[in-house]
C-alpha cells in the first residue's frame, strides 16, 4: 500500500473512490488538504477533488452513496459542485485547463489532464494530489516537485511564475499568505516575479484582497507577511497609508524611528497575546496618523502631536478603502486608535484617581484590549527603560481594577436620568438637562461625589440653582 493512502483510509474517501470507479471517472483528493496532511497541519474541512470528466455528475452519484444523502450545490458557470457532509465541504471538478485575458482573472476554461490541472494551481505543493481510484489507490502524483518543496520548505509556481501571477494577481496574495502562515520562503524568481507582476494586483476587487490580508494579520508572524508585501511593492497597491509610514528624517542631528517597522513589531507583540483580528488591526492603525501629523520643533525634536486623534479618523477611511466591515469592528478599531496613547500617559506621571476613571469611562468594555495593545506598543531597544514602562504599566493596571470595583465607571450610566430632571424641576426637553447631566458626570469622575444616587441626586439640586430652576416634585421615583 501506498505511504500516502493513510491520508485517505477513511470516509467519505473510500466512497467517492468507489463511486468514481463505478462511473469509471479517475478521481483525485488535490490541494491544500494533501499539503496540510503531509505537513501535519490540522484537521482540514474544506476538501477538493478533481476527476477526468464531469465533477458535477460525480458530486451528484457520490451524494446519493453518502450517509443522509446530503444535497448537491452546482455552479455550472464554474463546472463545480459542493457537497456539505458532517463538518466537512467536499468541492468536485473536471480536470481542465484555463486561459487566461489581460483585463481579467476569470479563464476560458475547457477540459484537460489531470496535469493541465495540475498546472493551473497557484503553487507546487497546492498541486499534490493522491489517486483515488483502486487500482492505484493513494498513489501520490507530483509532476513539479511539490514534495521537495514542501520539505525545503519552498513557494515555487508550477509554470513560470509572470505567467501564474499574470492570469490571477490574486495568487501574488496568496504567495505572501502561505510565505506568513507556514513559514516557508519564496522561491528567487517567484519572488523577483511578485515585484514585476505587482501593479497587476488592481485588478483584483479589494474585498479578495482583505481577505488574504486579514488571514495573513492572522498567521503566527505577521510582519514576515507585510515585510514581503512592501519588498515586493505589493503594500503599495491598495495601503498607501501604511507605506507612509516607512523611512526615517534627521534634522539637526535628531531623528525619529521609522514607524513601519515599529507598527510591525507592535503587531507581533500583540499577536503573542491574542488572536483577534480587530485588536490587530488596532495595532496596525495605532500610528498611521503619524506621517501627515509629523512636525519637526527646535529644541525639542520630532512630534506628532494629535496623531491618535487624526489616526481615528483615518481609521474609517482605511476601512471604506480596503472593504473591511464598516460596523462595529471598525468602530471597536477607531476607540483603541483614539485612546492608545492614555494609558502610556498615565505611565509617565503619577496616576491620578480622576485620570483612571475617565480612561474606564471612555474605553468601558474595550479597557482590557487598550491595555493589551498599549503594552505591546513598548518597543524601546533600551532594556531597563523598557522594564520601567512595565513596570508602571502594571501599577496603572492594577490601580484600573482597583478603581474600576469601587466606582464602577466602565459603562457609566447615569445615577440620575433625563426623565427624573424633567419631573423634579417640571421643564421640558432643552439644554438645561444636559448641562445638569453632564456636571453629575464631571462630578463623579473627578471624584467630587460617588457614583450613586443619592449623592448625585443632591448634587443636581445644589447645581440647579446655578440655572435657576428650584425642585417643584421631589419625588425621587422614575
């Protein structure tokens, strides 16, 4: 028995070989699925196969011999079918092969080998593909070496690479992904060919693109991914904003870090830490503001003043540009940038109850990621002056719970509502009830009266006078 038909000595394996055997069709598991089961890289739920003639007759035969006899989905704009079956979606094809227009990344297909197959595909080890048919059951088909390159650890295109990168642009995103996410280099030329082949990416609708970005955000190191795509001049395509930030200016002897490799390394640190996509991206966007904001004063050096409130706004910008969800994930991203630097703040002078309670009041639930990202936003190469940024860091860390359990201002609601002023100085709508709610709120926040009741109810009468209005109901109840 073949090495590799370990990969396949299961179901719903063993029935499509043996449905594709009965409509005499030479069945193939290929792709990502054989890769990841060389490279014992999990438990993979999307599962391709391509056979020799009709992948959606072989979708439809196999359904009927699967458990539950699930239902068939068939594209046959694109000759394909899906089957969902447990956890898993099993996709079948036609062999075929594809060419390709230069205003397009959609082939004129027509049907092929399982090589012409095999040629299409993005790279050598996305074209392994295991036979499932019994008379060569598992037996492992690699006409381009994508074994060796999974073992050298190898991106290699199985044609020549201007070519595969030509026909669809998205695969130079696909290079950087897969470059990040298994830790595997580039081959020279494939590489070289990214650069050549890089205005090409414009073709490609920014939704494509966000989504190979944010799986490359998410892979274990991201700045391997985002070094390759500003090498390769890909970054420049569709992130202008974030290349802004490359480079380093010295006048009078003074300069300032160069803030991409800086956002970079603060989107590693973070990556240690979590695995949310929007806290990344928060890292990401932390500094973006920095190149239109950047002034160089005399005698004090480079400043950014107002960088994380420009970066904010920036923020939505990015996120319309690039198709990223314009919801409450960008607006979750948008607070972090606004208030990265008011922890590091607090760090840098003695920290003040005042100060804790309105950093817990503006962040409210999203404190614990500000924390996180602020923490990973220390980059300092001097060892001891960074072990002093912790070090304090924990100590506002701590005075945060602290205060936090005693005046519970995360999600600051009013002890004394609109309605209730309206009722105790019997006046309708207008400003005078904002200006009220408003000076209970500065009160508790300063840390004038506690964030109760009763005491905020009496600070409202005393504060109302200053409006001449006087109590006519002194009715407490809503």
């Amino acid at each position: 028995m073949s090495r590799w038909a370990k990969y396949i000595d299961s179901d719903p394996f063993k029935i499509i070989g043996e449905t594709a055997d009965k409509l005499q069709l030479e069945t193939f598991v290929i792709g990502g699925f054989v890769r990841d089961k060389i490279l014992n890289r999990g438990e993979a739920k999307d599962i391709d196969f391509v056979c020799k003639g009709s992948g959606i007759e072989l979708a439809q035969a196999v359904a009927k011999a699967l458990p539950g006899k699930p239902k068939v989905q068939v594209f046959k704009n694109f000759g394909t079918a899906m089957i969902k079956h447990n956890e898993l979606e099993l996709e079948f094809v036609g062999a075929r092969k594809e060419s390709y227009r230069a205003n397009s990344r959609k082939p004129l297909v027509e049907d092929g080998s399982l090589e012409d197959d095999q040629k299409r595909r993005d790279f050598t080890i996305n074209a392994l593909a295991i036979s499932l048919n019994e008379k060569n059951w598992g037996e492992l088909i690699d006409p381009f070496g994508g074994l060796e390159d999974l073992e050298n650890k190898i991106l290699r295109t199985p044609l020549n690479p201007d070519q595969t990168y030509f026909d669809d642009p998205l695969r130079m995103m696909r290079a950087v992904r897969f470059a990040s996410q298994l830790n595997f280099s580039i081959e020279e030329e494939s590489f070289k060919a990214l650069s050549r082949n890089a205005e090409r990416l414009k073709i490609i609708s920014k939704e494509r693109i966000s989504d190979e970005l944010n799986k490359i955000i998410l892979s274990k190191i991201p700045s391997k991914g985002f070094k390759i795509l500003f090498n390769t001049q890909l970054l420049h395509q569709f992130f202008p904003q974030m290349v802004a930030l490359h480079g380093v200016e010295t006048r009078n002897g003074k300069s300032h870090k160069d803030n991409f490799y800086h956002t970079l390394e603060v989107l590693d640190n973070i990556s240690k830490e979590t695995d949310n996509l929007w806290l990344r991206w928060a890292a990401i966007l932390h500094d973006i503001a920095k190149p239109p904001t950047k002034k160089f004063e005399p005698g004090i050096g480079w400043t950014f003043h107002g960088h994380e409130f420009l970066g904010s706004k920036m923020t939505t910008k990015i996120f319309r540009q690039l198709k990223l969800p314009m919801n409450e994930k960008m607006k979750y991203v948008q607070k972090l940038v606004k208030l990265h630097l008011r922890p590091i703040a607090l760090v840098k002078e003695e920290v003040t109850d005042s100060a804790i309670r309105r950093l817990l009041f503006e962040a409210g639930d999203n404190i614990g990621d500000l924390m996180t990202l602020c923490n990973a936003d220390i980059t300092s190469k001097n060892e001891m002056r960074k072990k002093r940024y912790r070090d304090n860091f924990k100590k506002v860390q701590e005075k945060i719970k602290s205060v936090e359990e005693r005046d519970h201002v995360k999600n600051f609601q009013p002890p004394v509502d609109g309605e209730l002023i309206m009722k105790t100085f019997r006046i309708k709508p207008g400003r005078e009830i904002g200006i009220l709610k408003n000076a209970i709120k500065e009160a508790i926040l300063e840390g004038e009266i506690p964030n109760e009741f009763e005491p905020a109810y009496q600070y409202m009468i005393e504060k109302a006078k200053d409006l001449n209005l006087s109590p006519v109901n002194t009715n407490k109840s809503n």
